[in-house]
C-alpha cells in the first residue's frame, strides 16, 4: 500500500492484486485506495475472509513494535494472481512483461510458485521482505534473473546469511548468492546498489530530523522505481530514491 501510494504521487497509476475481505473496514479501504487513484477492480474480495489489519507503534527513537494480520492474504493464496492468468492482465500465452511489486506477506509456498511461474517470467520483478521476520521467504525469487531486490541491512544479512557491517559489503554477498540486483538501505548511514556485472555503488542519505519509520522503505523503493522509468541512471536513481526517503521520514510528505 505504501508503495503504491508514493507511485501514484508520482504520477503512476498502480493495481492492487491483493485479498480484502467484503466488510466495512474492506469497504472503508477500497474507497480510500479509489480516492488515491490506486486501481481496485483487480483485487479479490472475499465472502468469508476478514480484512486484514496492521498496526505499528512508534517512539520518538523510531519504530517500537509492528504487528501485521495477514492471516486472510495467506488463506487467499494464488487467488490473488487470477488476473495475471485469466487474461485480464497477462496469461500463459502473454506473459505480463510490465512491473510488479511483490513482499513477504505472501507465503513462502506462493512465492515459490512465483519464482518458476512462467506467468513472472517477463515481468519486472522489484522485491521487498514487509519486515525483517519475513525476509527469508524470498530466498526462491533471489536468483529471479529480472529480479531487483530492496532489503534493509538486516534483511539483507538474513537473506545473504552473512554478518555485513555495510550496506554495501551486504550487496556484494548478495549478489554472490546469485541475486540479480539489490539495493540495502542502513537508516541514514550509506546505501548500496548492486547489480550482477556492473558492481556496486554507495550513496549516502540526506540528514533530516525524523518524525516516523513506516513507510520509509517502501517509498524508497516507489521513488526508485519511478526514477528508473523517468531514465535516471545508477547513481542520480539512487540518490533520488534517499530524498523521497529522507522527505518523507522528516514529516514533509504526507500520508
């Protein structure tokens, strides 16, 4: 949600391919994403499944806790993937080749079928864990070959299975377990990005006062990828995603 929301600031117009129940509260979210400009008619909605819920509590330090329900996407399962089968959006015989963010609140066992999926096999695949607990169930789509993967340091060191004091020694191990590209954001210490043959590169983040977390990552990712489609390279790519970032910590952006 955090993604799509920076990616239609920007302009773009994204789809939710998700499970959201047929109560008020899923009613309530459809009418919020609609005012958004996020797209909904592709999203599953469910008779008998809840929406979901999350919840984070911050302190002035940063995040505290987060808890995140997804007991109802889990059930969902491949329900959610429909129109990229169907025709609707993409089939077996024209394969989606747009973008398409993925996180870990999908299962693992999805995310495996996704992995070898010929339905993904086109699609620009762009990455992100949802927390540092569900990092490790994209280890399938890590030698995705048109994958581009955003970890934190911790994540990254989960997923790499190395003790990285870096961002950017994590992106080297990465890619070393095969990922195609990364990106491993350390709060306001140095950035990396890495990709297969083009080596790394380090930026580091604007110093801002920051004023909330959540979300953080998720609108770096949205900032990037929007960067990449308006033809930044490399580097002016990176460094625009940081400002997005650090804009929207500080409190500047709204929610």
């Amino acid at each position: 949600m955090n993604i799509a929301m920076t990616l239609a600031r920007f302009g773009l117009t994204p789809a939710l391919l998700t499970a959201i129940g047929r109560d008020g509260e899923g009613d309530e979210l459809v009418a919020a994403c609609n005012r958004l400009g996020l797209v909904t008619a592709h999203a599953y909605r469910s008779d008998d499944l809840p929406t979901d819920r999350y919840m984070a509590i911050e302190g002035a330090g940063g995040l505290v806790a987060a808890v995140a329900d997804a007991h109802s996407l889990e059930a969902a399962g491949d329900k959610i993937l429909r129109p990229l089968a169907d025709g609707t959006l993409g089939s077996l015989a024209a394969p989606w080749a747009g973008l398409i963010a993925l996180d870990g609140n999908l299962t693992e066992a999805l995310l495996s079928e996704i992995a070898g999926s010929p339905l993904f096999l086109h699609a620009d695949l762009r990455l992100a864990p949802a927390s540092p607990g569900k990092a490790e169930r994209l280890r399938p789509l890590l030698g995705h070959p048109s994958a581009t993967l955003y970890v934190n340091l911790e994540e990254a060191r989960l997923l790499a299975h190395v003790e990285a004091r870096t961002a950017s020694e994590a992106a080297e191990a990465l890619l070393a377990r095969g990922a195609a590209r990364v990106l491993v954001t350390d709060g306001g210490r140095i950035c990396a990005e890495g990709a297969r043959g083009l080596g790394v590169i380090t930026a580091t983040p604007p110093q801002v006062m920051v004023a909330r977390v959540t979300g953080a990552g998720d609108t770096f990712m949205a900032a990037h990828i929007v960067a990449e489609r308006r033809g930044f390279g490399r580097a002016d790519a990176l460094q625009s995603a940081l400002r997005a970032a650090a804009d929207y910590v500080s409190g500047e952006v709204g929610t």
